[in-house]
C-alpha cells in the first residue's frame, strides 16, 4: 500500500515534491519540542490545487495528514505522534500574493516567515504586528494555526485579532474560503488557534499596521522580581497600555548580556524591558509617567534607548534569550502558561519553587504585560534524572498557573505536550462541545490526530453520543 500511496503522491505533485526515504523522513519527525516517529510520506505542494489532492489521495488511503510550517512548533504540534501518516510541508508556499496598500492588508501563502512579511511592506510603510520571538523562522501558516502573540501582543492582539480571511482545505480535499465579514458565524476565528484540527490553511488575508511615526525603548532594573511585577500592574492600573512590556530575570539577563553585550545590566534580579510607539510629541510625557511609576516601585535604574542601533540591541537580546540559555545548559525546556497580571508575583514564586524542588535552575523570560510567562527549564536530556524532574517540574507549573486562576497555553498551542492537561482546565461537558465542533470540520479525525484533546478521547468517550 506504501508504494501506491507514494506513486499516487508523485503522480498528483510530482517525483521531486514527495519524500519518502527514511532519512527524508526524519527530518519531518520533530519539532521544537519532541520528536515523534516517521510519517509514511513527506510532501511539498506549491499551490491550494496540489494541497486538494494530496488530501483526497491521503484520505482514499486511510492516511491522516499533518500540516507543518517551519517545525519551531513547542508542544509536539506538527509531527506524526503514532507514526504514518502524510505531513504537508509548506517550504515552497512562501510568497505574498497580493499587497493592498489602500486597504492595509496582504494576501499571503502559509510557509512566508513571519519576519519577512513586515520585510517585505516596509517600503509602503506597513507593518504585520504578531511577532512570536520565533518571528525570524517561523511562518504565518504555523502562527494562524496556534494563535502565536509575541512582545508586542499587549497592544496590537494576537494572530486572531491580524487574520481578515482564510482559505482552506477540509478532510475531504474541499477547498473553501471564510471571511470575518461573512453573516453568521466566525469561522475565520475558530479556525485560528486550531493547529490543524480543523483544515489546512492555503492562504490567509492579514490586516497590516501603519509604521508608527516614532518608537521609544527604555529599560529599568529592578532588585528583585516582586517589584518588577508590581510595577507591570501599576502602569497598566495608570491607564497606560505601552506596545510591549517584557521581563527578564537575573539567570536571562546574565546569558543574554553574555551573547549579545545589548547593555542590560548583570547585577539586577529582574529588568523590564518597555516600547511604546505612537507620535512624537507623545513620547516623552509617556517616558515620564512610565519612569516614574517604576520608580515608586523600586527601580535601581531606568535606561533610555536613544538610537535604533540600541533599540535593536535591547530587542534582539530579548528575542534571543531562550537561545542564549545554551550558554548554561545543553537542553532547556520552555513552559507556557498565563495568569492575571495581579498574581504575576505569586506565579513566579510557585516556578521558583517546583524548580528548586527539582534542583534545576530556571530563568524566566515573558510577556509580562499581559501574564504569559515563559519559564525556561535548563537541563542535560542525557540524565534521566534532570529529564524526570522537568516533567515533574513543568507539570507543577501548569498545576500552579490553573490555581491562581490562569490557563495551560498563551501562545504555544496545546499540540501533543499539554492535550491531557486539558482535563485540569475544562470540564468534560466542556471538552465534549469541543470534541463536537471538529466532528463537523473533520468526522474521522484525520487532520492532525492526537492533538489538542486528551489521550484517546472522541466524542462518545465524552458522553456525548
């Protein structure tokens, strides 16, 4: 069946878009966060029509099909969990179709990385606002698929708040287009978030921002990570909303400084790293107000960016902490939980414990703004000792972040890593109108299996048939 399934595939797309040698293979068997086990084929189409029939020659074949973008995924989203299987990579379908200036908005294929397609409006003086620290890898179609924020969610939204319209391919190789302008029900928003699940994005209409005419950065340090939070709630309390408000604890800041020599300073216990855009005469009433609310909290120093050489420095330290942590540990696993910011202090005290419990160190870097913590676990994955006791850490983190009334996912997804964590957030009546909805996108459960809802679980498992 695996020679027929492949001929079929080479006839649909062509020899040189269809992979199959084990080797091949394995390089589509992991992502960021795991690695899985070898798909049955590997294909890489170059247009809606070549994805519509890879799905129907799949489907005639019994195979699931598995989308996959730049593979950054961290919750096992985008690999072949029980093996086989067609995964469907968009390396090819990476272009920016159409530009409508007037209307601020692109017309874009999933596998354009994200960066490039603010790259690629600057000229007309547009920008795409979603910007996961991942924005220099990963894709649009990745993004769409697990609601990616980043930095600058906190004012501009998340992937949802950026996508206008989809096309998509169903289970059945149908494709379809939503709109969020369409009467009736918001297809568009239940397809963003849901890795996969639901359909196969084939382009995507996204809503580009006007370039801010100016941009400051400014940089506190605090002596201890308590007063860094107080003073993420103060500002947003005074009404202030900045573009981005980042923080970063001694162990980041130390790796970070080591990488990139962006001037954060070593000997602060946490720092906040702040931007605000808007127009000119605004700027320094805002430094003022932000400044001294950090201030009255206990900032040791306030730093302000005056050129863009600094700025670049100070961002390009931040979106590569979690690289930066190579210098400290061979492997590191990265948490993703979010909480209401007025428990931020007491969050970061529940990772500093279950990590301290576990002997392992930890370094937090997140959005702090908007209580989306990224707790970064450092270890070696070749003592099963330190692999034991991430797991049992990460889990105490989840556990912790549901407590104090927060959630399992901000931006990462659910994928593979976290579907039985699902249990922990909602309840079975919940999960089972969740199992419904994608029973009506996909009855067999043939896009992306395994992920998302806990281990085994279809709709008669939730009681609802």
């Amino acid at each position: 069946m695996s020679a027929s399934l492949h001929e079929r595939l080479r006839d649909a797309i062509g020899a040189e878009n269809v992979k199959t040698l084990p080797e091949d293979l394995a390089v589509y068997s992991f992502d960021a966060y795991s690695e899985g086990r070898l798909p049955s084929a590997v294909v890489i189409p170059s247009e809606a029509r070549e994805v519509s029939a890879i799905v129907k020659i799949a489907r005639e074949f019994g195979e699931p099909i598995i989308a996959r973008g730049a593979g950054t995924g961290l919750c096992g989203g985008a690999v072949s969990i029980d093996g086989g299987g067609v995964v469907i990579s968009f390396a090819r379908m990476h272009r920016l179709l159409e530009l409508d200036v007037p209307n601020r908005r692109a017309r874009v294929q999933p596998g354009l990385v994200n960066l490039q397609l603010s790259q690629q409006v600057a000229s007309a003086k547009l920008f795409y606002a979603p910007d996961p620290a991942s924005q220099r890898s990963s894709t649009i179609g990745g993004n769409i698929a697990t609601n990616a924020g980043g930095p600058h969610c906190l004012s501009y939204g998340t992937t949802v708040n950026h996508v206008l319209s989809l096309e998509i391919v169903d289970e059945r190789g149908d494709v379809f287009t939503t709109d969020v302008d369409d009467a009736g029900y918001d297809l568009t928003a239940t397809l963003v978030g849901s890795e996969g699940t639901l359909g196969i994005v084939t382009s995507a209409w996204v809503r580009l921002l006007r370039l801010p005419e100016a941009t400051r950065v400014w940089l506190a340090a605090f002596p201890d990570i308590d007063r860094a939070s107080e003073t993420v709630s103060a500002i947003i309390g005074a009404g202030i909303v900045p573009t981005a408000l980042e923080m970063m604890d001694s162990v980041i800041v130390r790796a970070v400084e080591a990488a990139f020599h962006a001037g954060y300073p070593t000997d602060a216990a946490a720092v906040l790293l702040i931007e605000n855009a808007g127009f000119e005469d605004e700027m320094d009433a805002c430094e003022a107000a932000i400044e001294r609310i950090a201030r009255e909290h206990g900032a040791l120093s306030w730093r302000a960016a005056r050129t863009q050489a600094e700025r670049d420095a100070l961002w390009a330290g931040r979106k590569g902490a979690v690289g930066a942590l190579g210098r400290i540990a061979p492997n590191y696993y990265t948490q993703d939980v979010t909480v209401p910011r007025s428990v931020l202090p007491k969050a970061l005290h529940a990772v500093e414990k279950a990590s301290r419990d576990n002997d392992l160190l930890v370094g937090n870097v997140f959005h702090a703004g908007d209580g989306n913590l990224h707790p970064l676990l450092a270890y070696n994955k070749r003592d099963r000792r330190q692999v034991a006791a991430v797991l049992e850490t990460g889990n105490a983190i989840l556990q912790a972040a549901i407590d104090l009334g927060g959630t399992i996912s901000g931006e990462h997804g659910v994928g593979y890593e976290k579907r039985d964590a699902m249990t922990s957030v909602y309840t079975t009546e919940d999960l089972a109108a969740m199992a419904r909805v994608r029973d009506v996108f996909d009855p067999q459960h043939a896009l992306n299996p395994e992920k998302i809802f806990p281990a085994g679980t279809r709709c008669i498992e939730l009681g609802t048939r």
